[in-house]
C-alpha cells in the first residue's frame, strides 16, 4: 500500500504545525491503541492512518512506554517516525 498523498483525506500531510503536543504510551498498547491516542491529541487525523503507518515500518515493534512530545496534524509516518527516534521521558 502507498502511503497517503497530500490528497488523502484520512491524514495530514507533512511534519504538522508548530503546536506541540504530549502524548502517553502506556505498556501494551498496540499500533491501533497509540493511533487513537494520537487523534485524540490531534496529532494524525485517524487512528487507522497511523496503524496503517505502523503495520508497514518494522519499527514500530520497538516503541516504547512513555511521553512523547509531537506537533499537531502531522502525516501518520511522520507522527510514527517522531516516536521511533525519540527516547521517551517517563510517563507522568
């Protein structure tokens, strides 16, 4: 599957905007649960993109709990590659 183009309405293109936002991953989410996290907090526009994202990069096996600081209406392979290269700060 390719991944979405600017025209896709099911995600964001891009890196987002300069808004951060802080998003919980707690130990045995899955792609879909951090997805949902990620809507909620307005970083993808669906969970299922992210998931999407998730289920092709290999990567996303080695996400680890924490808190992860992401920008607002990012694509869902930028928000997942912001999280695999980020060392997360404990959750509060």
């Amino acid at each position: 599957m390719a991944p979405p183009s600017a025209s896709d309405p099911s995600d964001y293109f891009g890196n987002g905007t300069a808004q951060t936002v802080t998003v919980i991953v707690t130990p045995g989410m899955t792609g879909y649960d951090i997805g949902r996290a990620l809507q909620s907090a307005s970083v993808v526009k669906s969970a299922k993109a992210y998931d999407d994202a998730a289920n092709r990069d290999q990567r996303s096996a080695d996400i680890r709990a924490g808190s992860y600081i992401l920008h607002a209406h990012m694509s869902a392979a930028a928000a997942l590659n912001a999280i695999v290269t980020q060392t997360p700060a404990p959750a509060p």
